[in-house]
C-alpha cells in the first residue's frame, strides 16, 4: 500500500502539468483501482515506462516540424493561401487538440492557411476547387 501511494504521488509529480485534465494522485488512484490488485505491480512498471512530453516540448517539436514542411511547401512555389491543415479525427485522437495548438502559436491561420476536418468532404472539394481556379 505505501509503494502504491509513493508510486502514485511520483506519478503525479511527473505530469504534474498535463493537460486538459489534470493527472492528480487522487487520478492515479483511481486510475490504478479500476484493476485487480494483482495486475497492479504490472501497470506500476507500465507507469514507470511512459516517456512524458511537457506542453512546451511538444510546441517546440510541432513548430520545428511544421517549420521544416512549411520551407518545403513554400519552396515549391505555393504560398500560405494555398496550404490546408487537416485534422483527422479518429477515437482518442489528439489530433484536433495539436493542430489547434500549433495553429495558435505560429498564427497560421493569420498567414492564410485552412484548417478542416477530414470528414468535411463538402468544404474540401470546395476549397480544392477555389485553389485551382486562382
């Protein structure tokens, strides 16, 4: 019982800035409780496992990728006008959430760029056609 409180706090301490919902020790708890008992060593060294990105690695890493497309993009020829962000949303994806945050650090929507969801087929073909027609 006191590993498993020690576990969850160092846990906590981990992620103590994840986002949206915050990982708490009460979570982690909870989170470790919804197994049995006997799975419970197992998911402590699952825990143990996980390699954890802060917010701000993760903008750094976004910026920096998407900094790396955008100069292929541009390079080619097309301009800010012609370029659509898609998010592809499945179950429990993070999709939305990391085009969102890349959208608002680098203002791209401000330089012109699109931003739709996949399963839009409607706004797709009519922004695709409006590109080809300029």
């Amino acid at each position: 019982m006191l590993v498993q409180s020690w576990v969850c706090w160092r846990v906590a301490q981990r992620f103590r800035d994840y986002e949206p919902i915050p990982v708490t020790f009460k979570s982690i708890k909870k989170w470790l409780n919804q197994y049995n008992k006997s799975d419970h060593k197992s998911l402590i060294l699952l825990l143990n496992k996980v390699i954890y990105r802060t917010k701000k690695e993760t903008v750094e890493s976004l910026r920096r990728l998407n900094k790396e497309i955008l100069g292929q993009l541009l390079g080619s020829g097309l301009n800010f006008k012609n370029i659509i962000y898609m998010q592809i949303d499945k179950a429990a994806s993070s999709s939305p959430v990391m085009l969102n945050l890349l959208r608002d650090v680098e203002r791209l929507e401000r330089r012109g760029c699109l931003f739709l969801d996949s399963k839009d087929v409607r706004s797709i073909f009519d922004e695709t056609s409006k590109m080809g027609e300029r």
